[in-house]
C-alpha cells in the first residue's frame, strides 16, 4: 500500500488514537480534548465494539507504520460514527405520521364559514348525519346562512363527485379534501354512513340534535382510542355540555384575525428617546415639497411599516411628527408631516385637536392613499374629519366626484319594522351621525347669512349619496369617496364585497368602534374591519390610524372610560 503524502504544514499528522474519538471534527488541532471526546464516542458505539477502541492503537504517537495503517483502521471507526443519524430521522417521520386529529364539525361551523371543511390543515374532518339533515332545513331562503349553506352543499357533492364510481367507494377511507383543488387540506373528510350505539346522561333528551352530536363524539371516542377527537362548535352552550360529559370541544377559531383585539396594528409608533443618537450618523436628509425627508438605517427599520406614523416628543426639543413613505432593504425614508392643527390649514373649517387626529387628517388628504381606516371609541372625531376631508377634496379640490355614505343597518334594540320612502329615504333614519356632522360643518359659514348657509347646505347634500349595502353587488365606483360607516358590524366577507367595488380613482373611508360591535357571532377578533386593517397595513396605499382620545365632550370622554 502506498504511503499517504507527507504533510506540508505543522500539526497536520493524525494521531491514532484521532480514530477512536469519532465525534471531533479537527482531533489533530485538539489532541488535549481526545481524551475527554473518548467517552462521548463510546457511548455512540454498538455494544459490542470489537473495533472501536483497541487497546494498542492508544500509546505511541506516531511512527510512520502508523500513518500506513490509518486509512485502514478508519474505515471500520467510522462506520458507527454514522448510524446515529438514522434514528433522528425516524423519529421525525414517526411523529409526522401519527394519528391525526378528528373533528367533528357542528352545523353551525359550517353555517358560519362555508370553507371551514378545508381549514383543518393535515386533521381529518367527520361530518355526523344529523348535520347534513340541519344543511338541508337551512339551504332555503336569501340570507348570508343560507347561501353559506348551499355552497357547503357544492363543496360536499364536488367531493362526493370526484370519487368516480360510488359502487367502488370504501366509506371507511374517507375522501381526500384536497381532491377538489384545496392543496392546503392534508385530511380526508369522513361520513356517518352507520348506527352510532351511544348512552348519554338521561337528563339530556336523545332526539336533540346536538345531544345526538354529543353522543357521536362520544361512541368515535370508544371506537378509535388512538386517536384525538375534537367537536368543533360556535354553540357556547353545546361546548359547555361536552366538556360536563368529558368530551373535549373547541370554537371555530380560523375566522378570528387576531386572538386579542389590544394586537390590532396602530399606525403610530412612538420613537425611542435615543433616537438621534443611535441614527443620526448615518441619516441622510433633504427637504422637497415643503416636507423634509429622513433615510434612516438601523435597528429600528425592521419594525416599521409604509404609512405608519412616528413620533418623537421630549421636553425642550421640537417634536418630530413623520410618516415612513419607503422602505429599502435596511433603510426607511421617513416624512415630515403637514400640520393640521393650525387654523391656516384647517380641513373645511376642521382642526386637529390631538396628535392622531393630526395624523388620520394627513392620511385623508393624502391622493395616495385609496384605502383608510379609522377606528376609535366614541367621540374621536372620525366621522366629522373623515366628512371635512371628503367635502373638501370634492367641492374645493375637484378631486372627486361626490361622496358615497354606506353602512350597516344593525339596530342597537328592537327593529322598529319596515321603513316608507325609496332608498334614500329608507336610509336616512340610520344617518342621524351624517347630519349631525354637517351640521357642525354647516355651521362654520357665518360669513355668508342666512341664504348662503342654505345654499351651501343644498350643494353640499347635493353631493352626497347615501346607498344601502343591499344593493352594492355589481357595482363599479369611478372617482368618488366612498365612507363605510360603523364598519365594524361588517363580516370579513361583506367587507371583501365593498372594497372590491372600487374603480379607478376612488377613495374608500372604513370607519368604526370595535367596541360596539352589534351583529350577533361577530368579535373584534372577527370583524370585518380587523380583517381589513390586518390585511392591509403595509400596503404602499392604504393606511390606519387608532384614534385614542375623544374631542367630543368631558361627559362623553368619562362615560366612555367608566361604563
């Protein structure tokens, strides 16, 4: 056997007892740790180790017999050396391959959210047969539940559907619910298609429905001991006895944009107080338009968003209020803000009474931006800044056209029945918020009598609409401000149904309190106006703004801190 090269640098030889510590990667560099690695190799040994650590090799350092015989006592040294590995990627596979989830799915969840059979990821879904028989007593009518319910429909006969021959089909095997294009359901969706022998508490009546669902729950659990089965329901009530009975249940959780409504994204962020210390070596600034920019690199960037707004206040300094308008890699260029506190620059005789409302008014007279939301408690000023902007930008700027004034006719009590008149008409009980605004907009012309205050009044109504949510489908808004009032009464899906109806160079304004959500199954959580500021933030052309103190009255501002 030839002899292995000589070696060119110091400290380059191996030696021999190198081949018993298989875990050291450099044992040449590190001969005073091989005998600490000794142990640690032997332990990943098979028991019997006829090779691993003879007795001979360990003595002498190296002759040049040595360096003959090294490759040769290598190669069965090593080959343990590699067996660990095996083991750690069979245990990954083996907790991937487990058992997974069953859920059994109330009719409600499905009612809720027709899409809910796709949205359990690599679990399977169990539907029980008297959830079917619920879907079929609500797929009549023209309400949100039964249009959710028929397309639940459409889902379950296109997955019935793609098994082909249903002679052939094995109900035991369930049906792949990625079958009909939903990559992301890893799951098979499984029926009822047997008796289910159950004994619930005699308390309970046995022909309920939901009593039935419990005792499906209960006889899988029997059934399938391996396995975790869950009820899944919107039903508090039902969830309440299941887990009396020991049966673990669980909400619908994947209609909630967030868990906690304190996460909603802000808008503002408050700049640290050594924040030109740390960035202002490296800060680049130029002035352009009457505004003066700031690129800043830093820490910070990674935390910022497209239209958020920061601020610096410290005693003795000049306030800084700006905007981040870009942001490159590791840098963000940051705006000064135009200041609309002062009476000269005044939105419609409007001024901004606190540092958000000085922000929301830069956002809404901003042409960039096609999508904004306001959300604050009650007297923040949202709907009057939001009315000032619009009239201002229509009536003076001839931006747009004309203003377009929806929302959600959700009553805080008992509905009153139906209303006389045309849409308008029909409307314009829930509006009293709109004519209270321009009221206070009306009342800052003082200047042009009486006669003019009424001719103003005429044109400013003459460019306002006011529009039902009924009939929004199909539409197509082309250069007009549209403001969604109370949006937070909005589902995600109504929300999606609005915002796509704008056209080109159109303005849409949400505006709303989570605080006061009056549609029943809604949270803030899951309100359409949470969706959409979720969505949105850092979109280059929308942006969000919470308004946090009220400007309406010091009873409003305390009823609001302590009722």
């Amino acid at each position: 056997m030839p002899l292995p090269k000589p070696p060119a640098k110091r400290g380059t030889i191996l030696d021999p007892s190198a081949f018993d510590a298989q875990a050291a990667p450099k044992p040449a560099k590190r001969t005073l740790k091989s005998s600490a690695d000794e142990p640690a190799a032997l332990e990943l040994q098979p028991p019997p180790p006829p090779a691993a650590a003879p007795p001979v090799v360990k003595p002498t350092p190296a002759p040049v017999a040595a360096k003959v015989s090294a490759p040769v006592v290598a190669q069965p040294a090593r080959a343990p050396a590699a067996r660990p590995a095996p083991p750690k990627a069979a245990r990954t596979r083996s907790a991937r391959t487990g058992p997974a989830k069953l859920f059994v799915l109330d009719t409600n969840v499905l009612m809720h959210d027709p899409m809910s059979l796709f949205r359990f990821e690599e679990h399977d879904v169990y539907l029980p047969m008297i959830t079917l028989e619920e879907l079929d007593g609500h797929k009549k009518g023209m309400s949100e539940v039964s249009r959710n319910v028929r397309q639940v429909s459409r889902e379950l006969d296109a997955l019935a559907t793609s098994q082909g021959d249903s002679s052939k089909f094995d109900p035991s095997a369930g049906i792949p619910l990625a079958r009909t294009g939903h990559r992301d359901a890893g799951g098979k969706l499984f029926f009822q298609t047997t008796f289910v022998d159950f004994k619930l508490p005699d308390g309970l009546p046995q022909g309920k429905a939901d009593n039935q669902i419990l005792g499906v729950v209960q006889a899988l659990r029997g059934q399938q001991p391996e396995r975790e089965i869950v009820l899944v329901s919107k039903d508090i009530n039902m969830r309440i006895k299941a887990r009396a009975l020991g049966l673990p249940a669980e909400d619908y959780f994947n209609d909630k944009t967030l868990e906690d409504g304190d996460l909603l994204y802000t808008g503002v962020m408050a700049l640290p107080a050594d924040f030109w210390e740390r960035h202002g070596k490296t800060m680049e600034s130029w002035q352009q338009g009457g505004s003066t920019f700031y690129r800043i690199s830093g820490p910070l960037v990674p935390s910022l968003m497209i239209n958020q707004f920061v601020y610096l206040e410290s005693p003795g300094n000049a306030p800084l209020y700006a905007r981040v308008t870009e942001i490159t890699g590791k840098s963000a260029v940051l705006k000064t803000l135009k200041d609309y506190t002062h009476a000269k620059q005044s939105v419609w005789g409007v001024v901004a009474r606190n540092r958000e409302q000085n922000f929301a008014l830069n956002l809404l007279m901003d042409p960039d931006c096609d999508f904004i939301t306001l959300t604050g408690t009650a007297g923040t000023g949202k709907t009057l800044m939001t009315l000032a902007a619009a009239l201002s930008q229509v009536l003076d700027e001839r931006r747009y056209t004309e203003i377009i004034v929806t929302r959600v006719t959700v009553p805080v009590g008992e509905d009153i029945g139906f209303l006389p008149g045309n849409e308008e008409e029909k409307m314009s009980p829930w509006m009293g918020a709109l004519d209270d605004n321009l009221e206070v907009l009306a009342r800052g012309e003082t200047g042009a009598g009486e006669w003019g205050r009424a001719a103003t009044n005429d044109l400013v109504r003459s460019k306002i609409k006011i529009k039902s949510l009924n009939f929004m489908r199909g539409r197509t808004f082309l250069n007009k401000i549209v403001i969604i009032d109370e949006a937070q009464n909005l589902t995600p899906k109504q929300m999606k149904t609005l915002i796509t109806r704008a056209g080109p160079g159109t303005k849409i304004i949400c505006l709303g309190n989570l605080a006061q959500i009056d549609t029943p199954y809604l949270t803030e959580g899951s309100s359409g106006l949470t969706f959409a500021v979720d969505r949105f933030k850092g979109w280059p052309h929308a942006g969000h703004i919470t308004l946090a103190r009220g400007e309406r009255s010091r009873l409003a501002d305390f009823a609001s801190e302590v009722l």
